[in-house]
C-alpha cells in the first residue's frame, strides 16, 4: 500500500515538474477597446448604432448583445437621454 501511495505521489511530482517546465503563457482574444460616453437622441436604435459600429462582414445582432452587456440593459430599447457606453470611434 505504501508503495502505491509514494508511487502515485512521485506521478504527481513529476507531471507538476513537467507542466511547469512546458508551461505556456495565456493566450486572450479579449480586445481593448477605447470606450466612450453617449447620450442617446430621439429616434436612436441600438441597431442603428450597431449597424454603423459593425465590420463588413460580421453580424450586427452579436454588436447589439455586446451592447446590451456592456451596459447591462433589459434589452435593445434605448430612450432619448439615456447614456450608454459606446466603442470610440
């Protein structure tokens, strides 16, 4: 049984010494992106907004949710007046 356990131990010991030594550092996709304060006017949409902010190619709904969790809102609906964080542009 003891020499179970001081072998499983020694296993344990030498794959942390190895992680350690092939360790890699941590990779992120997260962008930093420069953020602004906007106050919304008559007749703005969070689509509109997101249309204009979108890249060719991508889809506008996944702006609109970013928008809506970058400024935790209920949903998509903006009112004249209210401020919401925006990506600089």
């Amino acid at each position: 049984m003891v020499t179970v356990l001081m072998t499983v131990l020694a296993m344990v010991l030498m794959w942390g010494a190895m992680s350690a030594l092939y360790a890699e550092p941590a990779q992120s996709n997260v962008r930093s992106v420069p953020m602004v304060s906007y106050t919304v006017r008559p007749g703005d949409t969070l689509w509109s907004y997101a249309s204009a902010i979108t890249p060719a190619g991508e889809d506008v709904s996944d702006t609109v949710a970013e928008l809506i969790e970058i400024n935790n809102l209920e949903s998509g609906v903006l009112e004249a007046g209210q401020r919401i964080v925006v990506p600089a542009q």
